[in-house]
C-alpha cells in the first residue's frame, strides 16, 4: 500500500503519518512539506519538499510516489490569517488541491483521495439547526471558510465528472498535542506553561470566550479520515464532529483547573474575530453508520495532554 500524505510534517499529518505507520505494517508513506529542514517524523515518510502550488512538481511527486491513497491535508488554516492575506489562503487552498486532481487525470491514475473540507463552511447557523449534518446550507463567513467551500465542492465536481474516487471530510475543531500555538487550546496552555516555568507574569490573554466549538481529539479525527479512505463512499461527504459544542470559557476553566498558579484572565482585542459564529456543533452520523467510527477521548483528557506537551515545549527550549 503507497499512500500520500500532503503536509504530513504539519500537526494532524504526523498525528495520521504515525497512526498509519503503526496500524499498517506494510505501508510506505510518502509526504510534501513547505520546509526546508527535516522533519521529525522523517524515519517513517519519505518526503518531497515542493510547494503544491507548482503544477509541474505536483505531477513529477505522483508520478513518482504513484500512490494508492492521498490524504491532501496541506492547507493555510489560520482563520485570523486569511482575513489578513485572502488572496494567499484562496490561492494554496484551492490550487493546491486542483493541481492534485489534474495530475491525476494527466497520469490516468484513480488513487482514493481525501479532501479535507472544514465545519467553517456552514458559517453561521441559527440554534434550532444544530447539530448541523452535511445537508446542512452553506454560509462561509470568512476568506479561509471560502477556500474550503470551493475543496469541497471541487472534490464533488471531479467525482462527477471523472469519476475519481475523492470523499469529503468536514472536519470539526480538533486539538492535541503537538499543535500550534496560533490555535485556541495551546494558546492558553503555552501562556500556562510559561507562567508556571516564571517566563511570563502570571497573566493570561483571551479573545471571544462565549464562542463554543465542537471539539475532537485530533487522534480520534486521523482515525476518522483513515476510516473514511478505507470504508468511505466516493462522491460523499462527511462530518466528523464528538457532537457537544464547549465554550472556550470552559475550555479556559479547564485548564486553569490543571495548574496551581493563580493567574489573572485578561482581553485582548486583537485576539477577536472580525465575524464570530456564536456556536457550532456537528453530527457525524453518517460517518458512524458508514465506518463505525465515534470518538473516544474525552475533551477533559485532551487538555490534559495539551498542557503536558506546552509544559515539555517550555521546558525544552
């Protein structure tokens, strides 16, 4: 089994590069990167440094690794960052991914592909619609939601089409270990960390805490998408979603209740969202009946190992 991970040096991609490597003996990884240093994760997955923005690199990699399965994860998927750089979120998203599918077509190769959309496309959706399924009506609200709307139905367009076996996963937050620090959870359990090794004065800085999200493991999320590849139905899309929508007030409190400091919670304005959807909350039952996939680590435990993994970052710079 030849399987292709795009940005599998990035946080979900080397959560997946490693589930796969340990449940799969006899599979051979290859991943893209953007960096020019090695990755950590470089004893598993052969790698290729290009930028999939260029059209004749992409097709020079798949004819190369001739893959099986690819998992496109590789994305800009800050949201704060594409209303600040529209044009660069637009332009990786959804060439990236184009050229993917065109040098499938120009090879003649029909890999089972995975396309990773995001929840941020339903936008805001009103309470009596939650929890929201994949019929669920489209509204970005953001440049990033946009460039995720045009992946998903580009993967829609190209199954029609062509017949290319391309499914959808609409993807949920997710955390854990070893993400970055830009993103909500190890935001707050990075300033914890710093605060208890004496880095930082005992102040911890917040944006919207009234927001609740729908949050996953980003160990139960890889096995969704590995579920989805495997058992999943081309042309389809899916949710993978826990189904219970926390506030980032609990999320905060949860936290703050792992660690002794005291430590005082204060705004910043920078760290608020132009448009802010008040709540998402997703239903993956379709996935389930598909796959028999349901999560099974609990938000509580996920912060937990948030916190370690920020305290051994600290600790080790």
């Amino acid at each position: 089994m030849r399987v292709l991970i795009t940005g599998a040096s990035g946080f979900v991609g080397k959560h997946l590069a490693s589930y796969l490597h340990t449940t799969q003996p006899d599979v051979t990884l290859f991943g893209t990167t953007l960096d020019s240093e090695q990755p950590s994760n470089h004893d598993i997955v052969t790698y290729h440094q290009l930028d999939l923005r260029d059209e004749t690199a992409v097709q020079t990699l798949l004819k190369t690794c001739q893959p099986d399965h690819i998992y496109h994860l590789a994305a800009q998927a800050f949201v704060p960052r594409s209303f600040e750089y529209p044009w660069e979120t637009l332009d990786n998203n959804i060439r990236s991914q184009l050229n993917i599918i065109q040098s499938c077509l120009a090879l003649g190769i029909k890999p089972r592909m995975l396309i990773i959309s995001s929840a941020e496309i339903y936008g805001a959706v009103k309470s009596d619609e939650m929890p929201m399924d994949e019929n669920t009506l489209l509204r970005p609200t953001n440049p990033y939601s946009v460039s995720k709307v045009t992946q998903d139905l580009l993967g829609l367009q190209y199954y029609l089409s062509h017949q290319l076996p391309i499914m959808r996963a609409r993807a949920f937050n997710h955390f854990g270990p070893g993400q970055n620090p830009r993103f909500v959870a190890p935001a707050f359990a990075t300033q914890i960390a710093k605060i208890e090794a004496s880095d930082e004065e005992p102040f911890i800085y917040v944006g919207n805490l009234e927001a609740k999200r729908d949050f996953t493991d980003v160990r139960d999320i890889i096995r969704a998408y590995h579920l989805i590849v495997e058992q999943g139905t081309p042309g389809q899309a899916y949710n993978v979603a826990s189904g219970k929508a926390y506030s980032i007030q609990y999320l905060l409190d949860t936290l703050l209740s792992y660690t002794d400091m005291e430590i005082e919670v204060r705004v910043d304005p920078k760290r608020l969202r132009p448009v802010d959807v008040p709540e998402i909350r997703g239903d993956s039952t379709k996935l389930s009946s598909d796959t028999g996939w349901k999560p099974t680590i609990t938000f509580e435990e996920t912060l937990k190992d948030v916190l370690e993994d920020c305290r051994q970052r600290i600790k080790n710079t």
